[in-house]
C-alpha cells in the first residue's frame, strides 16, 4: 500500500538508491543478461518475474491475477531489496514492507487464520513470495467487503484497488458513489496505465 514518496530523496542522497537497489518506474526495462553480473538476476523492482507467484496466489484466493499484478506495478516505485526496506523500518516502525508494500496491521489481520499466519510481517521484506500471497488475500478480504451492487463508473477490480490503497472504508466510501480524491486517482490513473502489460506478464 502506498508508503508515501518524500523519503525516496533522502535515501538517493544517502546512496541507498544506488546500483541494484535503485527504484524504478512502472515503464522501465527489465535488466538484460548482460547487466547480471553488476545487478542482481531477479530484479525486485520488477513484478513480471513474480508472474508465478501471481497466478498460485491469485487463483487461490479467487482474486483477478491481473489486478494482483497491477497492484504491483502501482507499488514498484519504492526499493524492495531486502536490505534497503531493513534500513528504512529502522527509521520508520510505521513503514510498509514487501513488494506490494503491505504495513504491520494490514499483514496480521490478513494473515489471521491462514497458512502463513505464523510467519511474522518483517519476512515480507525477504520473502516476494509471501508479499504476492498476502497482497492476494487481502484484495479477497476486501472483496468481501463491496455491497453487491456498486454505485458509480467504478469497475470492481478499481475499487478493490482503490481499497488496496486507501483502506476499506474508503473503498466503501467510493463504492457508494463518492469521488475519489486527487491521491486516490492518481492511484487509479496508475492503474489504468499498468493494466495491458500487467495483463501480458501473467498470460
């Protein structure tokens, strides 16, 4: 879920952003082979190589692959090598972690109940894997939540989204007709814009 962009400058002064774990952008090319050797071969800004875990988790919690995958895309712009999201939990507790950038109470709420309940919310800083699970299982959680007949030109798959990002009573709120507001777009638009190739890295 969206952590916020004001420390990303911080952390390119102190050299964090540097080489492997630099951020990058919903439009930025996969590292050729060639450039494995200076970075690391599974790049974790980039969640086409998650395609698979996409697809187990996706299916598993009966939620959309693509919107799963979309998700993160919109979440791809902060560094999520393991050592760079440790160093910035230590500055800030409140911080997200994983892939798909999931904070402390969203995890354990999810989490409750399921197979990785016993795994504890830091592994998402290490684990993509368990990252996909949880994002996956949260949007079912939150589809739960929609009424069954939404007001509005929102899709669902917009509104699970928009839940991702801004918390279920939000969600709720957009379900019942109310305009999103300029961050939540934002959110949206990003979205919208990730949707083809998210569509084409999971098949």
């Amino acid at each position: 879920m969206l952590d916020g962009r004001r420390w990303a400058p911080w952390l390119l002064a102190a050299g964090l952003l540097g080489g492997c774990t630099a951020a990058q952008g919903a439009d930025a090319p996969t590292p050729s082979a060639s450039a494995s050797a200076v970075t690391h071969t599974a790049d974790p800004n980039d969640p086409a190589t998650l395609a698979r875990s996409v697809r187990t988790h996706a299916k598993a919690a009966s939620v959309d692959p693509v919107l799963v995958m979309a998700i993160l895309w919109n979440e791809s712009y902060k560094p999520h090598d393991a050592g760079t999201q440790k160093l910035w939990l230590a500055m800030n507790p409140s911080a997200s972690l994983g892939v798909a950038n999931m904070h402390r109470a969203a995890y354990q709420d999810t989490a409750r109940g399921r197979d990785f309940a016993k795994r504890p919310w830091e592994d998402l800083a290490d684990d993509p894997d368990l990252a996909v699970e949880a994002e996956a299982w949260y949007l079912h959680d939150l589809a739960k939540q929609l009424p069954t007949s939404p007001k509005g030109d929102l899709t669902k798959n917009e509104l699970l989204a928009l839940g991702y990002n801004t918390g279920p009573g939000n969600m709720r709120a957009f379900a019942r007709g109310v305009t999103p507001g300029p961050m939540a777009s934002t959110y949206l638009q990003q979205l919208r814009d990730n949707w083809a190739k998210s569509t084409a890295s999971v098949g």
